[in-house]
C-alpha cells in the first residue's frame, strides 16, 4: 500500500487545448515578425530605386493630382468643422471659469500640433491609401505587374515609387490647409455665433501659438505620409487572388495605417516635446508665460 501523495495528471482535454494555445501565439508570433520583415525589404527596394533613378515626371504629376490636388475639398471641409466642434466642446468648460477669449489659443494650438496632421492623415488613408491598395491590388490579381516585369520595367520603380514621393510631398500641404480650415471655423464659430470679442481671441492666440507648432504639426505629416504611402502600396503589392483579396487589401491598408498614425502621433509627440524642452526648457500658456 503506496503511503506517498497521490499524482495529479493533467486531463487530455487541458493539455490539448494548452498546446494549441501556444501554438496559435507562435503562429502569430512568426507571422508578425515575416511581415514586419516583408515590408521592411519593400520599403528598402523602394528607396534604393528612389535615389537611384527618379520616376517619369508625367506618372508623378498625375499621382500628385490625384493624391493632392483631388484631396483639398475634402480636407478643407473636414478641417473646418473640426475647428467649429472643437470650439463648441470647449466653450462652455472655459466659460465657467470665464476664460472665453482663451480658446483663440486651445483651437489653433490643438489644429497644428495634433488634429491637423492627424485628420489630413486619416483622410489620406481612407480615401487614397485605400484606392491605392485596391489599384495595385487589382494589377497584381490581373496579372499587370509581372506583364510589366517581364516588359523589363521594375514594378516598384514604376508604380510604388511615384506613389510614395506623392504621398509624402504632398501631406505637408493637406496638413497647413486642415490647420488653417480648422482655426478658420473656430475663429469663425466663437466671434460670429457665440459673441467672443475678436480681439481678445486672436491676441490670446498668438501668445500661445509659435512657429514651432507649426513645425511640430508639419513634421508629423511626413512620417504619416510615409507610413501611408509604403503600407498601402505593400499590401496592393501582396494581394491575395480574386474580388476578395482586392477588397482585404484596400480595408487592411486604411486599418494598418490608422494604427500606425496613431503610435507614430504618440512617439513623435513624446520626442518633440524633448527637443523643445531641450531647447526652450519652456513655453507659453494659457495664464501667460
């Protein structure tokens, strides 16, 4: 008779289901990792064919037109009721504490530094980076680029690289007029709807905002123009077969990119306001310096 404790075994129902767990997060694990690698030889392609030889100015112009020029209305609209909502969440915060004539500062300070080049960003991302993946994607399920290919035309040289330089020369541009639009419509919804003294509201304005949130905003937009442009192109690139796959790369574009706007919002942030410390160690407020 075994005086000793008795053995736990593991039912075979747990086990399983253990294991299966681990194998799904090493799936994971693995698959992350091949597409950061995947992307990270894209781009690299990418830029080695940008500073090796320039793409055809008649290509880039026509996807700067349709990048750029094709964008303004909508970055304008949504700018300046961004502004204006900006304005009407702010105001009744700052009444009670009878700080109207301050929101001249919070809305444009918030238009340069976050919401201008976060908006125009987004935009871009759902209205060109998504018809961008879906272009490519449509050449790659179509057979386009390997007829390019095998014409002895470099598909990324082609097609990717006056995408990206559109993309990435020409947000700065979308960014200034969400900022301007947005500072616009809140100027335009305090001093005309609401009755806040205009002079008071601009004077307010210009002693918090500097040149340097202007910079901050406008250095943002090129990583995001970046991000937008290689992601998009990445996945229209690799575009699984059929209808389907066109349409899981135009949606995983948009969804990829938003993510990667958000951290890199949060990062640039994080770094910028280092630099400025550094430099400045401080800055104006709304209570004054």
């Amino acid at each position: 008779m075994s005086t000793g404790a008795p053995s736990r075994t593991v039912p075979r129902g747990t086990f399983a289901r253990l294991q299966n767990s681990i194998a799904d997060v090493g799936e994971l694990t693995l698959q992350v990792v091949g597409g950061l690698g995947d992307i990270t030889l894209f781009a690299w392609r990418m830029l080695a064919w940008l500073f090796t030889r320039l793409p055809r100015r008649d290509t880039l112009v026509a996807n700067m037109y349709t990048i750029g020029v094709q964008s303004l209305p909508v970055v304008a609209v949504i700018g300046t009721f961004t502004g204006m909502v900006l304005a009407v969440q702010s105001y009744n915060q700052f009444r009670a504490f009878g700080l109207e004539t301050q929101l001249g500062g919070v809305i444009d300070k918030s238009m340069f530094r976050e919401l201008g080049p976060v908006l125009a960003a987004t935009m871009l991302a759902g209205r060109v980076g998504s018809a961008m993946a879906a272009e490519l994607g449509t050449m790659r399920v179509t057979e386009q680029i390997d007829a390019l290919s095998a014409m002895g035309a470099n598909p990324v040289q082609y097609l990717v690289v006056p995408r990206f330089l559109s993309c990435l020369l020409l947000i700065p541009s979308l960014t200034v007029m969400a900022m301007f639009m947005g500072v616009a419509g809140g100027y335009f919804y305090c001093v005309s709807i609401i009755g806040i003294d205009s002079h008071h509201y601009l004077t307010n304005a210009r002693r918090v905002v500097e040149n340097w949130d202007l910079f901050y905003g406008i250095v943002k937009s090129f990583f995001f123009g970046a991000s937008i442009g290689i992601i998009s192109c990445y996945r229209g690139f690799n575009c699984q077969p059929g209808a389907e796959g066109v349409g899981r790369a135009a949606t995983t574009s948009f969804v990829y990119s938003f993510v990667i706007i958000i951290i890199l919002d949060l990062l640039l942030s994080i770094m910028l306001d280092q630099i400025y410390m550094a430099i400045w160690d401080t800055g104006p407020t709304l209570f004054g310096r």
